[in-house]
C-alpha cells in the first residue's frame, strides 16, 4: 500500500509539472528562491522571467512576488523579485511584494492572505515544474483557486538526473505536508 502511496504520488507529482494553465488569473503569484544581494539567482530569474511573459499575455494584471529572507540578507525574495520585474519594464503598481516566508508554506500563506485582502481569489502560480503540485495544494488549502504555469527553464530541468531528484524530493515533501501539514522544504535538495 505505501509503494502505490509513493508511487502515485510521484506519478502526479510528474504529470502536475507537465501542465502549464494559462488561464485568467486575479495574479501571477512567484514563488520565491535565493537572491543575492537583491538580484535572483538562476532558479529565482527563471520564474520571473516567466511571470513577466504571463503578465506580457493579459494571464492576469498583477504580479505577486513571494518570499521572505534569510539571516544577514538585506533584501527578501520579493524583494529581489520587484527589483528585477521593474528594471525589465513591469510597472511598479503591478507588483505586489509579499515578503514573508522561509519555506513554500509560509510564502504561500502569507500570498493567500495578501490576495484574498484584495478581493483576489485565484492566482496562476510560477514555480519550477516539480514544485507545482505541491505549491497548488498548498494555494488550495490556504483559500485561493489556483492553477500552474510552471517555468521550463533555469538550473532545475537541465538534465533528467536533476529532473528525477526534483521529483523524488517533491514526492516526499508532498507526502509530508499532506500528513503532517507543515512545510517540508528540507528534504533532499535545496532550492
């Protein structure tokens, strides 16, 4: 039974990664990575980049920027993220910053409460492909109607052998959350 548990879920963990709903959203909402100094780093570039091209299409008229900041760090995620959205030409009131988060599920809370405030009730999440599924459960349980639009470029969908340890780690994390429904994003590898 734990083998069809774990299997299955690394089956839609895979299968999530592969869809990209573009579907009208109230926002884009951009999971957050490292940043250095206030500039993203490849895997945080990679989702803004994509956001931008979201925005650019009508997807949605505002871009969330998620993600809190680490010990020492002048600048959080979100931050990092409007720095880098404004100088490729997002308008400044486009852009919403949540900086709040050390992990998916406390950006992703903290996203949720910042939209719903608003008035805003579904959102178009951009994370890299294995990190939807879990990302969308967790946008769900915290209020929001949401869907993926994952980036398919950047350092984690170079090669298959990062692919696998991406899903293998997301399968876990998933797993974890759904049991213990505290974040997970420890496990593994580190994003």
């Amino acid at each position: 039974m734990l083998a069809l548990v774990v299997g299955g879920t690394g089956f839609r963990v895979w299968q999530q990664a592969r869809q990209d709903d573009r579907t009208k959203a109230d926002a884009v909402v951009v999971l957050g990575a490292a940043q250095y100094a206030g500039r993203p780093s490849p895997i945080l570039e990679a989702r803004l980049r994509h956001a931008k091209n979201l925005f650019d299409r009508g997807v949605a008229g505002h871009i969330i920027t998620g993600g809190g900041r680490r010990s020492g760090d002048r600048y959080t995620e979100a931050e990092a993220g409007l720095r880098w959205l404004t100088s490729q030409g997002v308008p400044r009131d486009r852009v919403i910053v949540v900086g709040e988060g050390s992990d998916t599920l406390g950006t992703i809370n903290a996203v949720a409460k910042t939209a719903l405030d608003r008035g805003w009730h579904t959102a178009v999440i951009v994370s890299d492909p294995w990190h939807s599924l879990r990302a969308r459960t967790m946008a769900h349980d915290a209020g929001l109607s949401a869907w993926t639009s994952p980036t398919h470029t950047g350092p984690v969908v170079q090669t298959r052998e990062i692919q696998a340890k991406y899903i293998l780690r997301e399968t876990a994390a998933l797993l974890y959350y759904r049991v213990f429904n505290a974040p997970a994003d420890d496990i593994g590898v580190d994003l």
